[in-house]
C-alpha cells in the first residue's frame, strides 16, 4: 500500500514545481455552470502557494447569484466551519497561511463543497493536506456536492482510502470537469 505521507510530500513537491511554469487558469466548465442557481451556498477556498485557484469558479456562482462561503479554520483539530463572504470582501490571517472571513462572519451550510487537493485518482479519492478539515466538512454536509479543484498533473494512479474517506462528486481541472463513475 502507498504511505499517504510519502506520496502527500511527492505530490507537494510536483505540484509546486508544475505551478512554477503554469499559464493556464482553471476555468468554469459548463457542466459546473449548469449546477449553480441563485441561492446555492458554495463553498470554495483562497489558494495558498501552488494550490490550483478556484477564483474563476467562485466568480461564476457568485455570478449566477449563488452566495459564496470560505473555511474559518481555528487549528488542526478544530473541525473547520463555512462562513458567508463576498468576493473582494476583506479577509483576515488564518493559521497555517490561510486568508479567511472575519470570525464573526455568519456561518453557512454548503450545498456545494469546492476543495483544494494534494492529489486525486481515477475513482475521485483525494489526498488533502493531512489535517481531515475537509474529510470532517464532508461528513458534517454529507448532502453537499464534493467537487475537487486541481491541476490535471495531480492525478495519480491511485490514492490510498482509509475506511472514512468519501471520494469527490467531480474534479475541475484546466483541462475540463471529470465525473465520479459507478464502478
């Protein structure tokens, strides 16, 4: 079996070395555009360093009259709440790096989850960044869409899933959307 730790560290580092010479956005496919209707509550991320940018998807839902929420992390235990914001709103310095909405912020239930990845397979299990904020979120929201935004390169051929792991819904990548299938 694949050590998670191991493959986490490759993966970081191939990532950070792709985003170096990365042009390419990720863009709003249409099969993403079809699911956002005003009132929907998505649930997207600021990127930190080579963290493929949801900026163009948010954008889309916010155009399409979705409300817009960001993750308010505390520390690594602390399950990680969504809270309501608006695109250009200020943010305030999180841990770990992060840029998140003030914390008296109103929390929101997300109807769509989108989600940083380290690394995804062709089953659409994901690697994140060790920490289980988003594995927690999935299980608290479990009605949420689960919707991976990456660089193509991160797909591997396969990610170790412990038993409490919940694969995504879909992957958006610069390359376009890629859908759970039913084995």
């Amino acid at each position: 079996m694949i050590d998670k730790l191991a493959l986490r560290a490759q993966l970081r580092a191939e990532r950070d070395a792709f985003a170096i010479e990365a042009s390419e956005a990720i863009l709003a496919p249409a099969h993403f555009l079809e699911m956002l209707n005003p009132g929907l509550i998505v649930a997207t991320y600021v990127a930190l360093g080579s963290e493929a940018d949801p900026t163009q998807l948010a954008a889309a839902a916010a155009e399409a009259g979705c409300t817009l929420a960001l993750p308010f992390v505390i520390d690594r235990a602390t399950p990680i709440r969504f809270l309501a914001w608006q695109m250009g709103a200020p943010l305030v310095d999180g841990p770990f790096g992060l840029r998140q909405p003030a914390a008296d912020s109103p929390e929101v239930p997300p109807d769509l989850i989108l989600t940083p990845l380290v690394g995804f397979d062709a089953r659409l299990n994901r690697l994140g960044q060790g920490a289980a904020h988003y594995d927690r979120a999935f299980a608290r929201y479990p009605e949420a869409m689960r919707i991976g935004v990456a660089w193509a390169m991160q797909e591997v051929p396969a990610i170790p899933a412990d038993i409490w792991d919940v694969p995504l819904h879909a992957v958006i990548t610069e390359k376009g959307m890629t859908w759970h299938q039913e084995a």
